[in-house]
C-alpha cells in the first residue's frame, strides 16, 4: 500500500516534471524563438537600437523643455546662468569619462554601468520637478506634458538598461538607488525665483546629462558593430 | 516662515548682483550680442569659443580698447575646468598669438564639463571673465562637403523642374560612430538675389528641392548643427544649379505616330488585296471539288431531271461532237480498243422503238434516231463542252476523229445514282447519230461475267463492228483493219458506214466508257446486233448483257431486233479472249488474229469486279486473270 502509493507519488512527478522545469525557469526569456512561454524575447542589438532611440528622444525632448522653461520663466540676463548652472549639477560627483579619448579607455562593462548610473539619479528628480512646477501659476501645458514625458521615458530607459546589462554583461539585476535624494528633502518652500533658478538649473543639467546617456549608448553600439574604428 | 524670509531675500539680492555682474560686455560672447557701444571703454574680451568636432575647442580673444594690450602676451588666458570643487585655474595649454586664440587639443578638452575663461593681464586679475561654458554647447560643425545635385523631373508643363541635392557630412565630426549627431540646413536662392530660401532640418545627406524654374540659375549652399543644439556651422560652398530648356520629345512622338499609322495602312493594303484577290484566294485555299461530269456535257444536264437535253447532247445534238479526250488519253495503250459507235439510223420505227426501249431500259442510251438530227456534223455530234469550250462542230481528221466512242474501261461499283436514273428515264432522245453509246449497267449485277475489253471480231457492212469475246476470229475486212489499227484511238465514223455490216455470230463484248472520263466507266456486255445490211448504218447494239435474270429478260424480249448469235446464256461459258494479236494481214486486207489463248472460265468473274479495286478505265489481261478465281 505504501508502495503503491509512492510508486503513484514518483509516477505523477516524472509526467510533471518538465511544467517544474518551466516554472522554475527565469520570467526573462533567453533568446528561444518560438517559445510558447508569455514574454516576447528580443535580440540584444534590436535591445540597444531601442535604448539608443529611447536616450536621443529623452534628450530631444528635454532641450525643448529647458527651452521653454527659458523663454517662459527665465528673465533674460539670467540666460546666461545655463553655465553657471553646470558647477551645482547632482550628478557632478559621478565618476564620469568626458571625453573621447576617456572613453576609449573604459570597457563596454563601465560605459554601460556609467549610464544607467545617470539614468538612476535622474530619475528621482524629475518626478521632484513635476511637483514643483505644478506650483508653478501659468505654467504651459506644453512644457508640463513634455516633463511628464521625460520622466515617465526616463523610467523605461533604465529597464532597457537593466536588460541590456544583463544581457551583455550577464550581471543580475541592480536596485535603484536613491541616495542622492538630500537635495530635494527639505520643508522649505523656496521663493519664485529661487525655485525658478533651480527648476532651471536641474532641467539644464539634464539635458547635459542626457546627451551624455545618448553619446555613451552610440558609441556602445558603434563597439558592438565595428570594434576597431569606434572610441 | 519667519526665519526663511530673510535668507530667501538674501539669497535673491545675491542672486541679482551676480547677474549684474554677469551683465558686461564681457560676457557678450555668449549671448551673441553686439557691443559695439562706446559707452564704456571695452575690456579685453573672448570674442568666441568654438568647438568643431566636439574633441578640442578655441577660443579667441580681442583687447577691446585697450590697445596697449594687444601685443602678444600682453593678456594671459585662463581657463577653469569645474570637473571637482577643488579645480584651480591654468594657463592656455597652447597660443596661436597670430591670432589672439588660445587652442585646446583633445587632452585639454572635456565634454559636459563647464569651463569658465579668463583673461589676466600683468598685474590685473579684475580682467577676469567669466565666460563659463560647456563643450557641447558651443560645437559648430564644419560645413558640408562634397555638394552635387541631380535633375530629378521635370513638370509636363516644362516650367518647372525638381532637383535632388546630395552632400557627405564634415570630415572633423565623427558622424559615423556616433559621437556626433548631425541635422543639416539646406538653403538656396536665385542668382543675384538676397534672400535665402531655407528647407526644413533634417538628419540626412541628401534632400530634394522641388519646384525651381527652368532656365533661371540657382545658388544652393548647406550648414549644419549638432541635432537640438543652437549654434550652427559655417555654410558650405555654394553650388549652382541651371536648368535651361530641354528638347522635348517630340522626336519620340512623330517615332510612334509613324509606327502606328504604317501597322495601319499595312493593314488596310492587306485587306484590299484580300478583298479584290478573294476568288483567287478562295481558289487557291479552296479549290473546287471536280462534280462529275462528263467532258463537253454541261454538268448541269448531269442532274436530276435534265436527262432530256443530255440525251439530246450525247445523240449529236447540238454543234459537235464529244471532244476525242478519250484517245489522247489512252494513245499509249495499245490493248485499249475504242470503239466508236454511230448513230444509227432509225431502220424501223418498231426497231428504233424497240432499239431505243432496250437501249434507254438496259443501256440508258438515247433515241438511236440518227438521221433525224444530222447537223451538220456528220461525224460527230459536238456539244457545248464547258471544258473544253468547243462548242462548234468540227471535222477533225478521220483517225482523230473525236466523235463518240466506247471506251473499254472497267470500273467496277460506280453506278451513279444519277446515270441508272437517267439512263432509265432516257426514252426519247433526239440525236441523229448517236456518238455516244453508253451502256448503263442497270446494276452492278451486270458487270458480271463480262470482258473488260472486246476486239473487233467483224465489221459489218453497215459501218457497225462486230465485237467478238474472243473466241472466234473473224477476219475483218479493212475498216476492221483499220480498226484494228486505230486501237488506241476510235473508229471514226466514215470508215463505219462504208463498211458493211457482217455477220456476227458471236456475240461481243462491248465495254462502254464514259468518255468524259471523269471518273465512271461502266462496263457492260453488250451484244452488238448484227444489223442487217440493209441498215446501212452505224449501229449501236449496245444493251448490257444481262447477267441476272432481268436484264435477260429484257433482252429475250426485244430479240426481234438482235441478233443473238447465241443464247445469252450460253455466252456466258463459252470462254472468252480478251483481245488476240494480229498475226498477218491476208489479202483481204483483213486481219488474222492468232487464236484466243485458253482462258479459264470466269465463271467467278461477276463477283470480282465489283471487289477489287480497278484502274480507271482499262484493266491489263493480268488483272483480269486475278479476277477469275
């Protein structure tokens, strides 16, 4: 009887064992065609062209952005605080290459670890910057979508990141930090001006920031396709 | 609340000080702003800084009014890079002092990184600018090169033309690995104007203008600038684009026009030819089936129901006589016996009667009343002959003679509908001499048991001859032999009625051929009637002989008339030669035949000729043995 019983036990688990197998499998699919399991697997250079569109977009869109905040809220004479601005930039104690002769120095591993490291402290302040800027009393709906858009694309962009690293580099998967939140912590409610210039001077600093994520991104994919003319 | 006022308002003096202080001249630059105003004597001053590859940068500085410092090395650059808090100012890693310009190589240049600029004179430091700036914002490509354009269309009208213009990115920005992203900036004008038509940014080396005017010059030029950045690049050098009047193609047009209305006309000729050529043409693609008929007989009379004027035609009514198509066709055949036959004269009434029952019941000939219609033609009767288009009557030379006469021929199984009706229905032709005898089988039935051929056996001496099977010989006298020797032709008339008519004793075989030849012959034992001297005449004896009972009968009827050498029956196994040869002449001039080789009775012959398949007109003894058993 207790035979019997095990000898049921063994029989259902050898029919069953190939669903344990799928169960057990990752949700990420590895690159199968034809899987029958739910999630659709992509090539990691259709992966990349995606993340690169992704990047020139956030950075397009975000110039726009800087643009309007300017001519909408920026007095004229302090244009020229776009330069000043970039001295109290967040992101200025990442260890960054800047310039090209930096980045042919670094691995694919360190370019692309550089830019989802942007892309994580980015991502932060600008659902900090929605806020402000609702407060703000005619702001343009133009420029509210388009910062929406930034950070909802923003968000995206560091999923495609994470795959894409997992994928070229075969690292697990990385937590979002956020321990570059002290900025935008405190109870104060700033003056216009103050919020104005600030406001200003993060979208100026990331739209710095996002060209660099477009120009690591190509020049990532530049290595991927021709290794020996690429920096 | 309270406590934040204050340092909010402090920070907000602070804040408009500075950019107080930002506010000179010396920062113009930046701000792209033209401080030419003498208000305030201008300091030394960057002009620019440009990057062109967004790899190294320049940056170019004037003295402004102080011109005491314009010497080189009089002013001193400087340059902050705020890459960490602790960064510190340096000198310009390189001077070009020929052109007041402060070079930044790759080593020294730093991309989102902000760089502040200096100018520090001997002992002053207030010359201090602060013109900060990142790299990427101040990148100016270089222009375009390599421009060419190429005519695309142009409108139907012929006024209006589009071209399509084609460059290559600057070769200092690194397009390709995408270090540099780049947009392009095409503008063009007509020569000699000042105003620049500008098309839309785009990403790509090539663009389209449309609608420029044929014959007008053009002037087009490119700049460019990194994709959402500000400051562009310098314009290429411009190309021109001319366009002047094209020459249409109207060469092709007359080319097709020709083309067509040639296939046109080709057509038309070919439809002409047809239609004027279409009795040639219906000749040539469907020529006439021969209808039977019968040589100088009008094929009309052939039909049904016209018996009466054929009748009338082949008894020598009429103009002439049958044409001689027979002899010419059969000169070569020597064992081919042709026999004319003239008409007779209606010797009695009863006889012709009679004569003329049996002839038109058992031979279907016409009325043999020959003296009644003697035309001119003595010889011969001649009618209109369609083929031949003889329709007159003619004397030819007595051998030649083309009057009627009997064609032995054998053509078993063609009794034509038409000619047993005809021959039936034949009662009363009126010819005066019949050249013509035909003996119409009433049936196949009387083909049976007969001889292709009958030699002349005797003569008699009303001009008739006396056929004999074979089995006698009968010396002949010279018409015979004369006779004889036209075997390949005929016997003409004149040579019939001057002989006399003989005895005959042994019945003949007369074959009778449709001398029109055009395809039946009938075959017929004829027993020749021995006429009596008194008829004086050509005779036709030629009734079938009869193999059957009917025709037998007949002939037993009307035996009054005819003589029967021998009963019809008994003829029939009697064996008959063929044709003997001419041994010698006697001195009768008569002709001694050798003695009729045995034959075998046919007594199966009356089955064979309907079987085998016969030549038209005449079957060889060798045949004629295969048909007996």
């Amino acid at each position: 009887m207790h035979t019997m019983a095990v000898i049921q036990r063994s029989v259902w688990a050898l029919l069953l064992w190939p669903s344990l197998l799928t169960v057990s499998m990752p949700l990420d699919c590895k690159e199968e065609q034809g899987s029958l399991s739910g999630c659709t697997s992509i090539s990691q250079e259709k992966l990349l062209d995606r993340v690169i569109h992704h990047a020139e977009l956030i950075y397009r869109v975000s110039e726009e952005s800087c643009s309007l905040f300017e001519e909408m809220f920026l007095p004229f004479p302090l244009q020229l605080q776009s330069s000043q601005a970039g001295y109290a930039c967040i992101t200025k104690a990442l260890p960054m290459p800047s310039s090209k002769s930096e980045i042919q120095q670094i691995s694919d591993k360190w370019l692309l670890h550089s830019v989802l490291m942007l892309v994580q402290s980015w991502i932060e302040p600008l659902v900090y910057l929605q806020t402000t800027m609702d407060r703000y009393d005619h702001a343009p709906d133009m420029l509210l979508n388009k910062t929406k858009w930034v950070s909802d694309k923003l968000i995206s962009l560091e999923q495609g990141v994470v795959v894409l690293i997992k994928k070229m580099l075969d690292e697990g998967m990385l937590a979002t930090t956020y321990s570059e939140q002290g900025l935008f912590q405190s109870d104060v409610q700033p003056e216009m001006l103050e919020s104005v210039m600030r406001d200003y001077t993060l979208l100026s600093c990331f739209k710095k920031d996002a060209h660099k994520m477009e120009t690591f991104l190509k020049l990532l994919k530049c290595r991927q396709t021709d290794k020996y003319n690429c920096p | 609340m309270a406590d934040s006022s204050p340092s909010a308002n402090l920070l907000l003096l602070l804040l408009i000080s500075s950019l107080y202080w930002l506010f000179t001249p010396g920062s113009a630059f930046l701000i792209d702003r033209d401080h030419n105003t003498s208000s305030a004597p201008l300091e030394p001053h960057f002009t620019e800084c440009i990057s062109r590859e967004q790899e190294t940068f320049r940056c170019w500085w004037s003295p402004g009014s102080y011109h005491n410092l314009s010497s080189p090395g009089a002013l001193r650059v400087f340059y902050l890079k705020k890459d960490s808090p602790t960064s510190e100012w340096k000198e310009c890693p390189e001077y070009i002092h020929s052109n007041r310009e402060c070079f930044f190589d790759v080593n020294h240049t730093s991309v989102w990184i902000p760089y502040c600029m200096q100018l520090r004179g001997e002992n002053v430091t207030y010359f201090n600018e602060d013109d900060c700036f990142t790299v990427e914002n101040i990148v100016r490509p270089d222009p375009p090169v390599s421009l060419s354009w190429t005519l695309l269309n142009i409108s139907p009208s012929g006024l209006s033309y589009d071209v399509m213009v084609n460059w290559e990115p600057p070769p200092s920005a690194d397009v390709d690995a995408g270090w540099m992203r780049i947009e392009y900036e095409i503008q063009y004008r007509e020569r000699n104007t000042t105003n620049w038509e500008a098309l839309e940014m785009q990403p790509h080396t090539q663009q389209t203008i449309y609608g420029l005017h044929i014959g007008k010059d053009y002037e087009v030029h490119i700049r460019c600038r990194m994709v959402a950045f500000t400051k562009f690049g310098e314009f290429s050098d411009s190309i021109f684009i001319e366009v002047t009047e094209i020459p249409t193609k109207e060469s092709t047009i007359p080319f097709t026009l020709v083309l067509v209305l040639g296939i046109v006309g080709i057509l038309i000729l070919i439809m002409l030819i047809v239609i004027t050529q279409q009795h040639r043409l219906m000749m040539v693609l469907l020529p006439p089936v021969p209808a039977p008929k019968i040589k100088g007989i009008d094929s009309e009379l052939l039909k049904k129901g016209k018996l009466d004027e054929l009748n009338f035609i082949l008894t020598g009514g009429g103009m002439g006589g049958l044409p001689t198509y027979a002899p010419d066709f059969y000169q070569d055949e020597p064992w081919v016996e042709f026999i004319e036959v003239d008409g007779e004269d209606g010797d009695s009434g009863e006889r012709e009667d009679n004569r003329a029952s049996d002839t038109q019941r058992l031979l279907g000939l016409p009325h043999p009343v020959s003296h009644h219609m003697n035309m001119g033609c003595s010889n011969a009767i001649s009618f209109p002959d369609d083929d031949s288009g003889r329709a007159s009557c003619y004397n030819p030379d007595l051998p030649e003679q083309d009057t009627l006469m009997l064609m032995a021929t054998l053509l078993p199984g063609q009794p034509e509908e038409e000619e047993a009706s005809f021959d039936v229905e034949e009662r009363a032709p009126a010819s005066s001499e019949r050249s013509l005898v035909q003996a119409q089988t009433g049936g196949p039935q009387t083909w049976v048991n007969t001889d292709f051929y009958a030699q002349v056996s005797n003569v008699m001496p009303s001009g008739g001859v006396v056929l004999s099977p074979g089995q006698q010989l009968r010396i002949q006298e010279s018409t015979s032999a004369t006779e004889e020797e036209t075997q390949k032709g005929k016997e003409d008339e004149d040579s019939k009625e001057t002989e006399e008519q003989k005895q005959k004793e042994l019945q003949f075989q007369l074959l009778v051929v449709d001398p029109e030849g055009s395809g039946y012959t009938t075959e017929s034992n004829v027993r020749q009637i021995s006429t009596p001297p008194s008829s004086g005449e050509g005779y036709q004896t030629i009734h079938p002989q009869p193999v059957e009972t009917k025709p037998a009968a007949t002939m037993e009827d009307n035996q009054s008339p005819y003589i029967l050498p021998d009963s019809p029956q008994s003829q029939f196994f009697s064996p008959v030669a063929d044709y003997t040869v001419v041994q010698e002449l006697d001195s009768h001039h008569s002709l001694l035949l050798n003695p009729p080789p045995n034959q075998s009775p046919p007594p199966c012959l009356p089955q064979h000729p309907l079987k085998a398949p016969m030549p038209v007109g005449y079957i060889t003894p060798d045949l004629l043995g295969n048909l007996s058993p």
